[in-house]
C-alpha cells in the first residue's frame, strides 16, 4: 500500500466506478456566476492558497508533496490533465465532496459555494485564461 507502488490490480477500475456512482447526476448542475474576470481571479486567489500545492500553477516546478502523493494529483493547467471537457457540475462535486482514499480533500465545509464555482469555472477553462488570468496565475 505505499503511495510509491504501482496500482493494485482493477484498483483503478474499482476507483473509478464508485466515483462514478458518487457523483450520480451531478454533472447537470450549471455554474451560476457570470464567467469574467472577476470571477476567474477570485479564483485564482483561492486556487494559490488551497489546490496549487497539489495541482500545480503554470510555469511552476511541480511540490514534492505533489511528487509524492498516490493516485498522483492531475496537474489541471497541463494539457494531459486538464479537466476543460467534465461537465461543470462534476468537478463542482468533486472539490465540494472530496475523493475519499486520494487525498483530494472536500472544500464543501470550508469555502463558500461562491469560491468553490470560482475555482470550477477556472479550471474549466484552463485552457482559455485571459492574459491578466494567466499573469496572476503564474506569479
Ligand atoms: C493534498 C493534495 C490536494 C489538494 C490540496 C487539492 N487536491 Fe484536487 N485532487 C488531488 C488528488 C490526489 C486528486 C486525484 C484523485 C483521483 O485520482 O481519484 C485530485 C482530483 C481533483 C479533481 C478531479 C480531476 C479529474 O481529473 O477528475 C479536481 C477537479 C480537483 N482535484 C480540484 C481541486 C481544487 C479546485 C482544489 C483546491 C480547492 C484541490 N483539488 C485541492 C489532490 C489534491
């Protein structure tokens, strides 16, 4: 069970089911706040202080308590790990609730729905940030 070892056998499968069925119908929720700059670099802010040591920023050496987790945190400003095609409502879920056995802590307890939609819209259009986005991201 070390977080150094590959994954156990169907350990992935099994994960990635019972996450399905967590999440349920979730997706369908929308994101209520006007998608500004505004609101992105809000959730720049929140995202500095609680995801980027896990999740990384652009132009940012990856943490080594990133390097050292199991199931690896996804890096979501990386092409490869961007979550941009999840349904808005699936990763609202996902940093309200947690995902148990990862490390993925919920947020649901400890931000208000507002800064947890600012952090939803950012890294769902990690691939679209304005310049000023991109900017204070990366500082
Ligand atoms: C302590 C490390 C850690 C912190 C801090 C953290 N996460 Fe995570 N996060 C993870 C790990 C590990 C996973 C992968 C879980 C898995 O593979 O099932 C994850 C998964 C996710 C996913 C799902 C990605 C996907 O591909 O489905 C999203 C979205 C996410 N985190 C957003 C956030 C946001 C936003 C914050 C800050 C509010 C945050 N996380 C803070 C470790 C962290």
């Amino acid at each position: 069970m070390a977080t150094t070892a590959p994954p156990l056998p169907l350990e992935k499968t099994v994960a990635k089911m019972a996450l399905r069925g967590s999440v349920g119908n979730a997706g369908d929720q929308k994101d209520p706040l006007p998608l500004d700059d505004g609101n992105m670099l809000a959730g720049v802010n929140a995202y500095k202080a609680h995801c980027a040591v896990c999740h990384g920023a652009p132009g940012q050496p990856r943490t080594a308590i990133s390097k050292g987790m199991f199931p690896p945190p996804p890096q979501l400003f990386e092409k490869e790990d961007m979550v941009t095609d999840d349904p808005e409502g699936v990763t609202y879920w996902k940093l309200t609730h947690g995902i148990r056995l990862s490390g993925m802590p919920g947020f649901g307890g400890t931000l208000s729905d507002t800064h947890r939609w600012q952090l939803t819209m950012l890294v769902a259009h990690a691939d679209k940030l304005s310049p000023a986005v991109q900017a204070a991201l990366s500082h």
